[in-house]
C-alpha cells in the first residue's frame, strides 16, 4: 500500500491561484521525476517524498477511473491528454486543477492550473455521478479495476454526449482552450520582472514574446470558427432548397414529357436544364463533410495553440520564481523539455493550418461550383418559360412556373449568402510562421541552458 493510499480525505478544500502553475514530470511507468514548488507546497509532500514515488500519490479516491482510462488511452497512442482532477494532498485536504499530460522523448511532462471556468461545475457532477456507479460494481457486482475503468469511461462519454458535445476530444479542445483563457484573463502579466537580468530575461522575453504570437493566432482562429459555422448554417439551408429545386424540375420533366408530341422541345430542354440543379445539390453536399473536416481541424488547432500557450507560461514561471528567489537557478534545466513540447505543439499546427487552409479553398471551390451550375440552370430555365408560353401549354405546364420560381429564388438568395461567406474565408486563410515561433522557442531554450549560476 502507497503513502497516498493511507491517508484520509479530511473535507479541506485548497484554492488555488490562477496565476499558479503546477508542474511535473514522470518515466513512462508513472513514477515522478521532479516537481516544482508549487506542486510540492500544494501536495504538502516534500520533493524527496514525491521523487521516484508514483504520481497517484496524490489521487483522490472520490475521482472516477474512467477518467484516467480516457487520458492513458490517449497518451498510449502518443497524444497529449488532459482532464479536470481532484487531488488529495498529504495533510488530507484536496485540491482541483485542470491536468495536461504530454509524452515526452522517455515520459511523460503535465502542467496543471487551477479550473475556473463554467464548463467545470458541470463536469464535477459528472464524476459524482459516474463514481458512484463504478462503486455499484466493484462493490457489489464484484467487478474489476480494469472493468470498472472502461465503464465508467463509457459513462463519461455519454454524459458528455449529453452536455453537447460530440465526442471526448471536442470536449478535451473546450476544456482546454477556455481554461487558458480564462487564466490568461486573470493573470495577465504575471511572469513580467522588470528587474530580470541576464539569462532569465532573455527566457521571459522570449515567452512574451511567443504568447503574442500564438494569441494572434487564436484571435484569428476565433473567426474562423464563427465563419465555419455561418456556413455549416448557410449551406445546410440552400442545400435544403436545392433539394426542393432538384425535385420540382424532376415534375418539369414528367410534365413536359406529357406535351412532348406537339412541343417535343420542351421536353428536351427539362431534360437538359435537369443536370445543374442536379449537380449543385451533389456539390452542396459535398460542403457538409468538408466543413466538419474544417471544423475538426480547427479544432485540433486550437487544441496544439492551447497547450503551447500553457507550457510557454510554464517555462516563464519557473524563470519568474528565479528572480523571486523561490527557486534555485538550476529550476531552469526543467524549461528545454517545455520547449520540446511547444515544438511538437508548433509542428503539428503547421500541419493543421495547412489542412485549414487546403479545406477553405475547397470549401470556396464548392460554392462557386454550386453557384456557376444554379446560373447555368437559371439560363435554361428562361429559355423553358418562353418556350411554354411559345406553344400555348400553360394549361398543363403552368401551375409548375411558380413552385419552380419560388424554390430558385430561395436557391440564389441562399447562393449569394454563401458567395460572401466564401469571400470573408478567402481572405481570412490562417497565416503560420512556424520559422517565427521556432526562433522563439530556440530563443528560449538558448536562454535557459545558459550558465546563469
């Protein structure tokens, strides 16, 4: 039995500090590898207790299991993880941060803050809720660990499902994303020391640096999601009526087919006129599955900006708690590894911007496809009126004029919302300098492996 399994939660809830960050390292198995001083003052551990020991020293027994299945089944795939925990310090108090977990080069890093915002109240419930029933079956069904943590995952998946969201990953990119917003409306300039000198100001220079950069990037990202969704809106809308279009000028065919003896051209340009309408709806759905796939890599991207914003600051403290004396200089040989990580971050936005990129031009291509075909049809549209009127079949042809009106009028109105739409996309593509945000981190990274003793 581990010294955390031995002691006893007291009821003692810790309040963390938005500008607190707690950090630490572990070899695959789990076990810590080095902490900083506010994960030793917060576990009320001291760092040799915590050193080699496992990092569930500190896990509270009221947290479900299934949500440390979820974060190791992503970090056995090589993906960083995250989750809102409750821990429990030494003196039985507890205290909850939102955990971020990334492989490392031979384990694992995670950087925590305290959660602050609404998305946390609710998620709170959820593990009450899920904890009880894996108490339910291991205690009365017998059930085993392994079982219990693959129950209560597929718990807490369905209640996220419930809360709105589509799956554990959009809700890990929401959790996260808000989370450092918020602490980053909170503890604004938290890291700045004027007084820095040397090394150290070179590595908080440099993380200030990065964070314009990547808050740039976020803002812009921000519309991006706001036009994804005006257009998932938009194009669902005059795909609809498209539909309706396609279906109306199918009644032409079937109509003019019955005048086809004595006006056999009408028949021919129903037919022709048939194959536009016909494509813009093949073309207009192609838009749904190319806007999920924007959305999704907006997502990760917004997920990778997050997480390097979070680490950033995490290299800036450990220079911050330099300067104020809390820690020793050599605290700094912590910030390479974060530096990895934003690296990683950093490669894996330039792969996701391009693939925003890529899949707005698509998504422009597609609307303009759409549009270029409605116009094709509304000129043949023009030529089957004059037509009908031309051999006298109004009695039989007319009652399908005005549907036909009405559904293309909504069909161009619907177009020209999109061509805006894909007008605003075009001129917002994702601009990404990764050669700018890596000569940051090298400037980081330089700055902290510096002898500044």
């Amino acid at each position: 039995m581990s010294l955390g399994e031995l002691i006893v939660p007291n009821g003692v809830e810790q309040i963390i500090g938005s500008e607190e960050l707690f950090f630490s390292t572990t070899d695959r198995h789990g076990l810590i590898r080095s902490g900083n001083s506010v994960f030793v003052r917060t576990s009320r551990f001291s760092l040799d207790e915590l050193t080699e020991a496992p990092h569930n020293i500190v896990r509270h027994p009221d947290m479900p299991a299934g949500v440390f299945r979820l974060m190791w089944d992503r970090l056995l795939t090589g993906r960083p993880a995250g989750a809102y925990v409750q821990n429990l310090a030494k003196d039985g108090s507890h205290y909850w941060v939102f955990a971020t977990m990334t492989p490392s080069s031979d384990g694992f890093l995670s950087v925590r803050m305290a959660p602050r915002t609404e998305l946390f109240e609710a998620v709170k419930r959820v593990y009450k809720y899920v904890a009880d029933i894996e108490y339910e079956a291991a205690k009365r069904n017998g059930m085993n660990r392994r079982d219990v943590a693959q129950l209560g995952m597929e718990q807490i998946e369905q209640l996220l499902g419930e809360l709105g969201f589509g799956s554990h990953d959009e809700f890990l990119t929401e959790a996260l994303t808000t989370e450092v917003a918020a602490r980053g409306r909170l503890a604004s300039a938290t890291y700045a020391r004027p007084r820095a000198q040397g090394a150290i100001a070179e590595v908080l220079s440099g993380a200030g640096a990065l964070e314009t950069m990547l808050t740039d990037l976020v803002e812009r990202l921000e519309s991006y999601r706001e036009f994804s969704e005006r257009l998932m809106w938009s194009s669902t809308k005059v795909l609809d009526v498209a539909r309706r279009l396609d279906g109306t000028v199918a009644k032409a065919q079937d109509a003019s087919a019955v005048v086809a003896d004595t006006a056999p051209v009408l028949s021919n340009v129903a037919r022709v006129m048939a194959t536009p309408t016909h494509t813009a709806v093949v073309t207009l759905e192609r838009l749904v599955p190319r806007l999920a796939a924007l959305r999704s890599y907006v997502s990760d991207l917004r997920f990778r900006i997050a997480l390097a914003s979070l680490h950033n600051d995490m290299g800036a403290a450990f220079a911050a708690e330099v300067v104020d004396g809390i820690a020793p200089p050599t605290s700094l040989r912590e910030v390479p590894q974060l530096c990895d990580a934003v690296h990683e971050s950093v490669l894996e936005m330039s792969a996701r911007a391009q693939q925003v990129n890529q899949a707005l031009r698509d998504v422009v291509s597609d609307v303009a496809e759409a549009g270029e075909r409605l116009a094709e049809f509304r000129r043949f549209l023009g030529k089957w009126r004059i037509l009908v009127l031309r051999h006298r079949v109004e009695s039989v042809l007319g009652d399908l004029m005005q549907p036909i009106d009405d559904e293309f009028a909504a069909s161009w109105d619907g177009m020209d919302m999109l061509h805006a739409l894909g007008r605003e996309f075009e001129s917002s593509a994702v601009p990404f300098d990764v050669q700018a945000l890596e000569s940051q981190v090298a400037r980081i990274r330089t700055a902290a492996t510096r002898d500044i003793s």
